[in-house]
C-alpha cells in the first residue's frame, strides 16, 4: 500500500487546484433542455455557482462550455465500471478512458466525477447502477483502477490554467439490498488511504444506505447520520450531492415494517426535507475540510421543480456552504500535477484476482435470481432477504422491459407477433440473464436492448425475425441520427 502522507499530500495539492464554488446544479444536456433550463433560472436572479454535466457527446460538450464562459463546469462520467477486477482487461477499456479525458478537456471540467458502482459485471449487464461488492479485496480493485484512470488524465488532461481534472468518487446508492463483509465507510477510507482521489457524498445514497440495512430498526436517522460520518472519510469529501427520492414506479407507494417509505434514488422526484435536514447536519461536521461544491441533481425533472428547489436551497444554505468550503480549507498549491502512476499500486495477486472475479460473478447470478445467497459478503442479505427478492422480481423485471426503452413501444409490430404466438415479454428477463456474455461495445443499454430482443426474437420466434430486424434498424438509425442532430438544435436554442 502507498504511504498514507504521500498519498494525503498529493490529494491537497490536487484539490487546491479546485476553487470553491458554492451552490450548484448537476445536469444532464438533454432533458431538461440545459439551454432552457439556464434562461429560466436566470430570469429569476438565479446563477448557480457551478454545473456538473453528465456524460455526452463530445461536440456537445464543447458547445455547453463555449455557450457558459463565465460559469465553471464539472463532468459526471459513465461507463468506466472501476469496480470491477476485469475492467482494464476490457478491448473498450481504453477507449472509455480516453473519450472521458477528451470530454473532460472540451468542458475544461475541474474533476471527473464518477460512480463506485456499475451496470455490467462479469458479463452480465444492467440499466441502473448497482452497488459494489463492500469487501476489502474489492476496495484494492477500485483503488489500483482510479490511479490508472487518474495517470490518464495528468498525462492528457489540459486545463487553461495548467491544472488537471481530479477523480471524485461517489458513493452510490442502495437499491434496496448491499453486500460485503466491511462497512461502507470503512470501504471508502481504505480506497482513500491508497489513492488521492476526492469524494462525492450523496446524501439521498446515504438515506438509502439507512433505509435499506438493520440500522434503520435500531437506531434513530440523526444518530445514524452522525456515526457514519464519523466513520467515513469525510476529509476527502469535495461534492456532495442532493437528489430526489420516490418509490420505484414496480412497487407503487409503500411502506415496510418499519413505517419508512420505499423510497430509492429518483431525480426526477422532487427533494424531500429529510433530505435537507441531512443535509445540514453533514455541512456542519467538524471533519468536512475539503469542500468545494454542493450539487442539487436535477436531471429529468421539469424546469419549474428545479427553479423552484434551486431557489429554496440557496436560500437555506448559502451561507452554511460557505461557512463548510471556508473550514480547513487549503491554499491554493502549485499547478504541477503531483503524479500519482498506478505503478505504485501494489497489484493483486493472482488468487485474489480470481477470488474477486468469482466474488462479482456470483453477485450478477444471485441478484437475477439464479444462484442462492451464499458467501460471507452475503450474510446480512440472507438475515434480510426481503430486499434482494424485491429488487429480482420487481425492479429487475422492470428494468429490463421498461426502464431505457419500454419494449412494446421500441418494437410494436414484433411484440404483436409474439403475443399472436404466446411469447410472453417477462420471458426476456430470464433471457437476458441465462448466461454471460462477452463484451461487443462500449455501454450504451438502448443499443444493447436492441441487440438482445432480436437475439431472443430469433430463438422464441423465428418468424417474426424479419419484423424485428426491421423496426431494430429503423430504431438504431433514429438513435444516431438524433446523436447527430442534437448539437445544431442546442446551437441554435444557444442563438435564440
């Protein structure tokens, strides 16, 4: 393991390179429209400090950050799966990598924020993030990927002002089950004591982390709240976000045993107080040095909820957030990037390569329902089987036939075909999963889904293979040409 100083030393030159920002928005370029969205707010008096803009099209980027000069910009980023023992193995690895560093630099973003989650593992993959594997061998796995990503960028990254982005790990949130055999914050100080990455705290993650674990029967949220942060590496905390909460459109509005409701991530939902509440009480922390940015995510939600959440949130918490970014906050260092090469990660040894390997491979069989919850990872999920089993026969399904792409509007003429022939929809879901599979692209899970139905067309019903192929086509020529298109539609909503 690297030397903790050194690697805590190297954080601070790298995070005093970020200024503080205050009160911001994570967005998404597309929905709302980004172009809208700014106007609106504007017209109102509002400028937030900063946007943190999800994954898109490189040109698109580029054009987000010439239209908003003068606000600094952040990026969110998808796909590079750094949890995962395989994942620089990938033929897509690289690829991934350096598209995200020429994102980076089109945006001349200030960090690459990025999931410790992922939607494909050992060959097998899914629309919505799942959790990592809490486990100290999985810990090392995502450390020794983050340097390799983080090399990447000191080596191709380019700031006007010489700097270079910083990688931000988020923790992710719990879709109602997570397995491991070390806490959550205990997993995040050993990946940050072995490399200089920040941290991205996401308070509706940690409801979820209360709401969906025993603690939530023994112990009140505040006092919950109060011990996790003084547990996690909350030093290393550069972003927090906060986003809406709903239950999941699978289970409808619900309540479990303990009076708390379903609720699970959901931007498009508004943000409830609780969320606020906590909020305040992470902000006031005595252990929150590193602050830079404080991000309500507002992708998919209308414009008028943003505008109105926005409003509220600067109101209340201006003036903490200040008072949090100005705590222990260090000078601002020189712009060397202070490299950090993944050379200095201690490699795993093949046994604990392939111990992880298996470890992720058994994860995707038992939460598609088809290997039982075995392994000591899995000891509080088999106490609380309720949560696997809701998120294998109800979200699951969901996601696979709704979530991304609704099947019966992707593809109307076959879906009529194959109910004429008894070929049931939910039959897909155990298709999807029957097997691993190798990987053919870089993620993109509507494209995937078109793969795949047609596979499963041609197996259950081979004579509406024609149809299928036809409306397949028909949708991968829409979707790239809508890629195509949406950058002379943001130029010219940019003119208006």
């Amino acid at each position: 393991m690297p030397d903790f100083d050194f690697v805590q030393q190297d954080f601070q030159r790298r995070a005093g390179n970020i200024p503080t920002l205050g009160m911001g928005l994570s967005v998404d370029v597309y929905s709302p429209n980004l172009f809208e969205l700014m106007n609106r707010l504007k017209e109102r008096g509002l400028q937030p400090g900063y946007l943190e803009v999800f994954k898109a099209t490189t040109t698109t980027l580029a054009t987000v950050r010439q239209a908003f000069r003068d606000i600094p910009l952040a990026y969110h980023g998808e796909g590079l799966w750094i949890t995962q023992p395989d994942v620089q193995a990938s033929p897509f690895f690289q690829q991934d990598v350096s598209e995200t560093v020429a994102q980076l630099n089109s945006l001349q973003s200030l960090w690459l924020n990025h999931e410790c989650a992922m939607k494909q593992m050992a060959g097998y993959s899914f629309g919505t993030y799942v959790p990592p594997l809490y486990t100290p061998l999985s810990a090392e796995v995502v450390a020794a990927n983050i340097a390799t990503v983080q090399q990447a960028m000191d080596l191709e990254g380019c700031r006007a002002d010489g700097s270079v982005p910083l990688f931000l790990l988020e923790m992710p949130p719990l879709t109602y089950f997570s397995a491991g055999t070390i806490p959550i914050p205990h997993f995040f100080r050993k990946i940050s004591e072995s490399v200089p990455c920040g941290l991205v705290l996401d308070v509706g993650h940690l409801w979820t982390v209360y709401r969906y674990s025993a603690l939530c029967r023994r112990m009140s949220l505040e006092r919950f709240v109060g011990e996790f942060l003084d547990e996690f590496p909350l030093e290393r905390v550069v972003e927090i976000h906060v986003a809406g909460l709903a239950c999941h459109e699978s289970v409808g509005e619900s309540q479990g045993e303990e009076g708390l409701p379903e609720w699970i991530d959901a931007h498009a939902a508004p943000i409830p107080s609780i969320l606020f509440n906590m909020l305040e009480q992470v902000l006031t922390h005595p252990n929150l040095v590193s602050l830079r940015a404080v991000a309500l995510e507002v992708d998919t939600k209308p414009i008028e909820s943003i505008v109105e959440e926005y409003a509220e949130a600067a109101r209340r918490f201006s003036v903490l957030v200040q008072q949090a970014m100005a705590r222990g906050k260090v000078g601002k260092q020189s712009m060397e990037p202070a490299l950090y090469p993944a050379s200095v990660q201690t490699p795993l040894c093949r046994s604990d390569r392939q111990q992880v390997l298996d470890d992720y491979a058994r994860y995707a069989q038992i939460i598609s329902g088809h290997a039982p919850m075995t392994g000591p990872e899995w000891q509080e999920a088999v106490a609380e089987p309720g949560g696997v089993a809701r998120y294998r026969t109800s979200y699951l399904p969901y996601e696979i036939l709704h979530w991304g792409g609704d099947l019966v509007e992707m593809f109307p003429q076959t879906c009529r075909l194959l109910a004429e022939r008894g070929v049931c929809l939910t039959e897909f879901v155990s298709f999807w999963f029957q097997s691993p599979r190798p990987l053919t692209q870089s993620y993109d899970f509507f494209l995937l889904k078109i793969e795949r139905f047609l596979e499963f067309v041609s197996e259950r019903a081979p004579e509406a293979r024609v149809c299928a192929q036809q409306e397949c086509d028909s949708l991968r020529q829409a979707y790239a040409q809508a890629n195509e298109v949406v950058e002379p539609m943001m130029e010219m909503e940019r003119t208006r």
